[in-house]
C-alpha cells in the first residue's frame, strides 16, 4: 500500500513541475528527476526505486526542458505550455535585448562609415570643382595676341 502512495505522490509532484506550479521547488532551471523527487518530499534519490515512474517521466521531463530551453532562445516570443520563472523571463529578455542593442550598434557603425565615405567624396569633389574654375580662370585672361 506504501508502495503505490509514493507512486502516486510521485506522479502528483511530476505533474506540479510540469504546471509550474511547485511547492517544495522553485520552478527555476532545469527540471530533473531530483526535483520530482524533492517536490514530493521523498529522501535521496527515492525516485529511482521506481523504475516504471522513471521511464515515464523521463520523456516529460525531457520535452518540457526541450520547451523551456526554446523559449529561452527565442526570447519568450511564442507560448509555451511550460511556465518560466521570473528569473528566466528577465534573463531571455536580457538576451533579446542585447541582441537589439549588438543589431543597431552595427546599423550605427555603417552609417557612421558611408557618412566618411560621403564626405569624403564630397570634399574630392569640392576640391576638383576648385580646380576646374581655376583653370577656366586662367583661360579666360590669356590673350592672344591678333595679327593684322
């Protein structure tokens, strides 16, 4: 009878971390089978006496690590069935962010590098335009003289 309570409590503790909504740990990190087995407030590594829980749960616990983790690089930009933790929100919309920040930093550095580019032609042309009213200048006041 002892046997199929804890199997139970087993399935009841899987089933909160899957909802994120955990008594005895925090939904933070990755969910493993220690914290199934903390979460149903069993002893060290009591989980592991259940061989056909751990085959069940293993695939749950590896797809909900697989969404946690998708969220998480994509910076919470889709719905998942998995609830984050606070932390994990901030720390994806950190990374967002740093990824905006690095994006326009380089929009920045390019713009920063066709305006040189600009004025730099601008003062060749400038300086060409200078030289070519010289020289029509100087064509202009040469006089040559008219045989009669």
């Amino acid at each position: 009878m002892s046997r199929q309570i804890t199997e139970a409590r087993l399935h009841e503790a899987l089933q909160r971390l899957l909802d994120g909504q955990g008594r005895y740990v925090k939904p933070k990190g990755r969910l493993t089978l220690n914290k199934v087995n903390t979460e149903a407030q069993l002893g060290n590594s009591y989980v592991h006496k259940f061989p056909e829980f751990v085959a069940h749960a293993r695939p749950l616990i590896e797809q909900c690590n697989h969404n946690r983790e998708k969220a998480m690089a994509t910076g919470l930009d889709i719905d998942i069935g998995s609830q984050l933790s606070e932390i994990d929100k901030l720390k994806s919309e950190l990374q967002r962010e740093r990824v905006l920040k690095e994006k326009y930093r380089r929009e920045r550095d390019n713009a920063i590098q066709a305006r040189s580019l600009l004025e730099q032609y601008y003062s060749e042309l400038v300086k060409r335009l200078a030289e070519l009213q010289d020289e029509r200048q100087t064509r202009e006041y040469i006089v040559t003289p008219l045989k009669r």
